[in-house]
C-alpha cells in the first residue's frame, strides 16, 4: 500500500493545499493520503489567536473530504493526540507500526524541502518515506529544486525525492490569508465548507452575523455543516427552487435561501435530531421518534430560522419538505418538489416528474408524494401521515396525475 502523509499546522487549511493534496495522489497514484495537522509544530510557534485543535481538526477534515476521495483521503489526528512537539520522525514510526510494509511518501512544500536535512532525525525521516516536494507559489519551479536536490543526494544516498507540479496552484501562505480573514477578505483562497466552518465559529477574527448573510455566506454556512457529496444536491436543490419560483411567481429569494438549507442538519444522529426537537419545542409523532430521516426538515428549518434568522416562509417550507402536508403554499410545494427532482436525481419517472412541475405544479407535488408512499409500501415501511394528509388533499381538491 502507498501512502502520502501530508502534514502542517494547516491554520486554516486552504486551496493550496487541496492543490498540492490532489496532485500528489495522482502524481504517486497513492491509494491513501494522511492530512496531519501538527500540534506543536517543531520549527515555528503557533500565532497568538490559533484554533483550538479541534478546529483545525475539523477544517482539516472538510478538507479532506473536498477531494471527494473517502477511500483515499482523510484527516488524521495522530499529531494532535501524541504529547510534545510534533516530529516527522515520530509519525513516519508510528504509521510503520500501524501499517507494516506500507510505503510511505512525505509531502512537503519547497520551504520546507530547503531546510530538510536540518529537520530532527533526518535521516531517519528520509530512511522512512520518499519525499514528494511541490512549489508553494507561481515563482517555484522545477530548477528551483535542483541545487538542494544535488545536496540530499550527496548527503542523503538512499534518499528517494520526487519533484511534482501542482496544476491550479493557489499562491498564498497561511499568515496572510489570516491577515486577509481578520478583515473579512479571503474567502476566494478557501474552500466553501472551511470558509463556512470559520464563520459559523468565529474564528481567525471575524464577526459574521449569522442572522443577516448574504447568500455566498450562507451558501459556505450550509456546506460546512454537510458531508462533501450532499453538496451536489443542495446547490441542485437551490437552482430547481429558483427556476420553479420564476415559473410560479413565488419569491425567488426565498426559495433559493429554503433551497441552500433545506438539509443543513442532514447528518446529525437520531439523539442529535432529538435535542434539537426538544430545543425548539418541535412536537414529534411515534415514528418520528424512531425515524431519522425524517426529523432533518425540522430539525434544519428550526436552525434557518434560529440561527440564520431566516423568515417564517423559509422555515415552513423546509420544515416540510420530506413529508409534505395538506394545504401546502406554493413555496412549500417548490421546495418539495425541487428536492425530489433536482438535475443529479436519476431514479425512473423523474423526467416525467420535471416536465409536470413546469407544467403543472399541483400534479408534480402529488406525484411525488404518490412516489414516495409507493416506495414506502415496496419497503414496507410505514408512511408518515402527512404525506397520506397531503395526497388526500390534494385528490379531494381535484388534482390528478395522468397515468
């Protein structure tokens, strides 16, 4: 097995490193790769104002997990739990014990790489992993490497060293994009998700009012509180709401706002969901009580409302739209509609489900709502009430689905 380990004090992890993560794992065709935020980084103290260590964990792990690799890349926190300096030597030891026989490959930024026969136990660092070194700015390149590179091959015999280009190379250090965070700039250097988690915690200096984002922010906000791949379907989910609220002249703001957190709290655990209920006094059925999938709409329209202090409309649309109702208003009816067939969704009918919610916006709500009681009943699992509510409304009021 071939493993990168690429570590740092990753305070905040940005672009640059997503850059350098993915070029490596093609690069060494790696099939898995250490992010390891260091603890008490051997050559440099950590600035007055650092993270606590769980948030660096954390935004290390978002990450991670931007690569979209989940067999591949993941954050470890081996660093931050062992006590004292965090020394390469040490890691690289401790992964051998780990994984016996694995090949390990250090990744390294050209700073760093200049000053690698200074490091503790050098050769041992080198004895235990190849060394991949990138550039770290636009000005790097591959000749820059080459006089050190000579050196460690003097010194360093048995040295294995890789030099490899990062296509996309994202050119800033990490003080100066804190610099850039203490006076709410620098978003563009960071991945959605970690620009999201550092708002929502406050961190690096800045001062978001949750309670008035504009929508790149909460965009950042939502993303930061999901797993990577549901990514895809809530911005899907956002784009749907608009078009169909221009279609049916509901208010495109708020369907796009009802769009971007409409699964927020989607990977919350049933125990979680439950607090949460309990918080904003939500009224739960016995199902309910059972099934997590369906406390999410809830639970996320009592966070759209409480903590992004998003409107009444907002909060009811998303806090109906696993379910459904009777009597839905037409942005509840849109953001139902625009989660179950948003353009990643692939199940059979959904292209008959479309071509109806532009058509026939009633008629699309029930055949959704029909669709989900026929799963249900395949699976035999039992069907929420509100959805039997809602397809009884909606027949007695006249609406049916050709067949």
């Amino acid at each position: 097995m071939k493993i990168g380990i690429f570590g740092g004090t990753f305070n905040p992890p940005h672009l640059g490193h997503l850059a350098a993560a993915r070029a490596a794992i093609d690069a060494l065709e790696l099939d898995r790769l250490y992010l390891v935020p260091a603890a008490i980084p051997p050559h440099k103290e950590l600035p007055e104002g650092t993270p606590a260590p769980e948030h660096r964990l954390a935004m290390t792990a978002k990450l991670a997990g931007a690569l979209l690799l989940p067999n591949v890349a993941e954050v470890s926190p081996m660093e931050l739990e062992r006590p004292g300096k965090s020394y390469t030597a040490d890691t690289l030891e401790q992964l051998h014990k780990q994984i016996p026989g694995a090949e390990l490959w250090l990744l390294i930024g050209r700073d760093m790489f200049l000053t690698l026969d200074q490091w503790y136990h050098a050769a041992d660092v080198m004895a235990q992993a190849g060394i991949c070194a990138f550039g770290r700015s636009v000005e790097d390149s591959q000749e820059d490497f080459a006089p050190y590179l000579e050196f460690l091959e003097e010194s360093f015999p048995d040295a294995q060293v890789e030099i490899i280009d990062v296509p996309g190379l994202v050119d800033i250090s990490s003080t100066r994009l804190r610099e850039l965070l203490a006076k709410g700039e620098g978003a563009e250097y960071l991945h959605l998700s970690v620009y999201g988690y550092i708002l929502m915690n406050r961190l690096y200096g800045t001062h978001a009012d949750l309670k008035h984002l504009d929508i790149p922010e909460l965009r950042a906000c939502s993303y930061s509180m999901v797993l990577e791949k549901r990514v895809r379907h809530i911005r899907g989910t956002e784009e749907e709401a608009v078009r169909l609220a221009r279609r049916w002249g509901a208010d495109e703001t708020m369907a796009r706002r009802a769009g971007i957190l409409h699964d927020c709290t989607k990977y919350l655990e049933l125990e979680e969901q439950l607090e949460l209920c309990e918080k904003y006094g939500v009224e739960l059925d016995e199902l309910e009580h059972q099934a997590v999938k369906l406390l999410h709409s809830k639970t996320g329209a009592c966070i759209a409302k409480h903590v992004f202090g998003e409107p009444e409309e907002v909060y009811q649309a998303i806090f109906w739209h696993t379910t459904a109702k009777a009597d839905m208003t037409t942005l509840e009816k849109i953001l139902y509609v625009a989660d179950y067939m948003e353009p990643n969704r692939t199940f059979e009918g959904v292209e008959r489900l479309r071509e109806l919610a532009y058509r026939d916006l009633d008629a699309a709500l029930l055949l959704g709502v029909e669709t989900t009681i026929q799963e249900m009943k395949d699976r035999r699992r039992p069907v929420h009430t509100n959805t039997l509510q809602a397809q009884t409304w909606l027949k007695e009021h006249g609406v049916t689905v050709e067949r």
